[in-house]
C-alpha cells in the first residue's frame, strides 16, 4: 500500500493521469407515444418582448441521498429563470407541471406565446399538453431529436 501523494508523485514520473468519471443519468426520454410537435422556435433564441417565447429543460445532480431533478423554465426576452422545479423523481408532476405553474405566476401569458423544450416524455406527456392547451395563447415547439441546438439558452444555463 502507498499512500495517494506517493501514488500522484509516481504517476507524474511516468507521465500518467487518472480519468475521472462522471455517473450519466438519461433525463430526456424521447422514445414515447405521446404527442411530438414541430420545432416552430426554429432556434430564434432573440426574443425583443417578454412573454413571446419561454424554453424549458431538466438537468440532474446526484447527492449522498441520489438523484435530484432541476426543471426550469425562461424567458427569452431577459433571460431570466420564471419558473423552476427541484425534485428526487422525474414525473410530470413533480418537474415541468410545477415548473410550468410557477411561470405562469411570475409573467402574463401573452398570445402567440411560444413554449419549447425536447421531446421528452415530461414535456409530451398529455398532463402537461392538456394544461399548455387549456391556455389557448400558447403554442408548443420542440427540439429535433438529437438536437441540443435547437434548445441551447435552456441547456446552456445548467
């Protein structure tokens, strides 16, 4: 046995580096039956009023106890975080719902209103459909699969 300075120290003599890595957790599952639309964002992420279009994502941070799922919803216009949810599981109810209820306390649903997000199932599901529809002002958008492109402000926040 050696202790992990002697180990660092014999590993920088040989030119070795260790490789760390990170556990990866799937949060989007595309693969579901559930409704898909088209991606009417189209990557203009440059939106001059609030409340035109608003871009969801979920990420993941493992603790001690396991997962945690951060969902959050923003505003294009100022970038700013309007809705958000923190949860240990990742049903439609405990992420993009919460999430989604607490945007629409912060802003005013203006018409034309654009939501977008992935495919994943969270955001297909016909829980959270049903309620983006019982709105009537907003229009739904989702990213082309396999696409982070078409989500980056979302996923460049986390």
């Amino acid at each position: 046995k050696i202790s992990r300075i002697t180990m660092a120290k014999y590993m920088r003599e040989l030119g070795l580096q260790s490789k760390l890595s990170k556990k990866f957790k799937v949060t989007t599952n595309s693969n579901h039956n559930y409704l898909v639309v088209e991606n009417v964002l189209n990557r203009k992420l440059v939106v001059k009023m609030a409340s035109k279009a608003w871009v969801s994502d979920i990420a993941y941070s493992e603790t001690k106890e396991g997962f945690i799922y951060l969902t959050t919803i923003m505003d294009l216009n100022d970038r700013k975080i309007i809705g958000w949810s923190l949860s240990d599981g990742m049903s439609t109810e405990e992420t993009t719902l919460l999430a989604l209820k607490m945007a629409v306390k912060n802003r005013n649903i203006e018409k034309g209103l654009i939501f977008h997000s992935d495919k994943g199932v969270q955001y297909a599901s016909k829980k959270f459909v049903n309620v983006l529809d019982s709105y009537k002002k907003i229009t739904c958008s989702m990213s082309r699969k396999g696409n982070c492109w078409d989500n980056a402000v979302a996923e460049s926040f986390f």
